[in-house]
C-alpha cells in the first residue's frame, strides 16, 4: 500500500501557491523600489528649484538665530567638502555596481545636497556656488538611479520569468 496520494485535478500544490504569493510579493516591492530614484530626485530638484531663488520663500534668519548658529563655514572649505563628498559618492555607487550590491541611497543623496545648498545659503556664497552642488547632485544621484533602474529591472525580469516558469509547469500537471 502507498502512501502517496495523487493529487486531485485542479487543485494547487500548498508549497507552490506560497512561492506564487512570495514571488509576486517580491516583484510589487521591486516596482515600487524602482520608483523611489524618482522621488529622490524629483525632491533634490525641488530643492535646487528653491536654491536657484535663494530660498526667498523663507523668512530672513534674526540676528539673534545667525549668531546661535555661529560663524557658516568658508565658502572654500563648502566646496572642498562637496567635492570629496561628490567623489566618494560616486566611487561608493561603482563600487557597489561592481559588485552587484543592493543599490539605493538617493534620499540620502538629496538630504546631503540640501545641506550643501544651505551651507552655502548661510555664508552668502550661493549665488556663486549652485551650478557646482546642482552638477555633483545630478551627477551622483543620477548614477545611484541609473544603477537602481537596471538593478530593478533585472531583478523583476528574473522573478517574472521565475512566475511564468511557475505557472508554465502548473498548466502541465
């Protein structure tokens, strides 16, 4: 006498139903992970946008908040920072294309270039100093995208042809 049962016609194998759902799971959160480079971006520009007009929609800061801040920093030491910050930036995002790591800091990326903006607000070297944290942010956050991008596409290529492949055997049995 066997101990395996057939299975009845139609219905799902439990284990294969789970996988199903854990696949689809995993390729919804690719879609979405794809879309937070553009909001990322789409943030950092907002800012630039404010930056370009000196970020007149804000209130002037008292004499009393300057002098709690304390004395910004030279505008030379600004761009040394932006500078190595760019850099690193970029090498960190080829590093991790090198290697095939997970991607994705541009929050982060927008977060720091807004403190750029805003250093440079503070010691009065704005005007003079936007194109070069607008060039560093386009160029290091567009490389963080563009490696999110093709990470993401080709994870949700492997997991859709991973469900196809599932429901390709499932019609055969």
């Amino acid at each position: 006498m066997s101990q395996v049962q057939s299975k009845p016609e139609g219905q799902p194998v439990p284990g294969r139903e789970d996988l199903r759902l854990r696949i689809e799971t995993r390729i919804r959160t690719l879609e979405r992970a794809s879309g937070n480079g553009l909001w990322s971006m789409v943030c950092f520009l907002l800012v630039s946008f404010a930056a370009f007009d000196g970020f007149s929609f804000l209130p002037e800061l008292s004499t009393k908040m300057r002098s709690l801040l304390g004395t910004p920093p030279p505008a030379e030491m600004i761009s040394l920072a932006l500078v190595v910050y760019a850099f690193s930036g970029i090498v960190r995002t080829l590093a991790r294309m090198s290697r095939n790591i997970k991607p994705y800091l541009g929050l982060m990326h927008a977060a720091f270039f807004t403190v750029f903006y805003t250093f440079y607000h503070l010691s009065g070297a704005l005007q003079d100093n936007f194109w070069a944290v607008f060039f560093a942010g386009i160029s290091v956050m567009g490389l963080e995208n563009y490696y999110l991008w093709t990470h993401s596409s080709a994870a949700l290529k492997k997991e859709r042809a991973l469900l196809k492949s599932m429901h390709e055997k499932g019609a055969e049995q």
